[in-house]
C-alpha cells in the first residue's frame, strides 16, 4: 500500500517549510552564539577594554622610566640622579655619612 497523492503533496510542500527554518535556524543560533557572535563580540570588548587599561599603564611607567634615564644621559646630566644610582649599584656611601645597619625584616618608620 502506499501513500496517497494528496499526502505526498503535503509531505513535499513540509519539507520545504522545515527546511526553510531549519537553515535560519542554523544562522540565527550562529549570530548569537557563534564564535563570532553577538554573546562573543561581549567578551571580546572586555577584553579590550583591559588591554586598553594595561597599555595605558605601561606607557605611564614607560614615561616615567624615560624620564629617569633622560637624567643619567651625558648631555644633561642629573647630578642627584647619578649620584643616587652610583651609590645604589656600588654599594657606597659619602665621608661625612653615618650608616645605620638593620635587618631584612625591619623598617625606619
């Protein structure tokens, strides 16, 4: 027995109709849930916005850094600055100077 005309004629004109919201279906799920999608483009926002704040961090430090060194550079050199620098690395202190000793853990205020 098969079918009857009538019910293939249904059968077919469904088809196109499931078929139909099956491919929108795919590309609305897609656009919001992809990995490109609208839930995502969230995501991908916050994180610029911390890349943002952590480049605009380093620059200030860099900035800062730059400033330091423009200091130590021979053709305007920063008297203070050199001398706190070469008596940091080598460890020195001036004739006239008193040195107090303290342990690791302590602190003088």
């Amino acid at each position: 027995m098969g079918m009857s005309l009538e019910t293939r004629r249904r059968i077919s004109a469904a088809f196109g109709t499931v078929f139909a919201v099956a491919v929108i279906g795919f590309f609305v799920w897609h656009t919001l849930q992809g990995s490109r999608g609208l839930i995502a483009l969230g995501a991908i926002r916050e994180q610029i916005a911390l890349a943002e704040a952590e480049l605009a961090r380093l620059e200030a430090e860099r900035a800062r850094l730059e400033a330091r060194v423009a200091g130590l550079r021979g053709d305007r050199l920063d008297a203070d600055a050199l001398d706190e620098r070469a008596r940091l690395m080598l460890n020195l202190a001036g004739k006239d100077e008193l040195v107090i000793l303290y342990g690791p853990g302590g602190r003088l205020w």
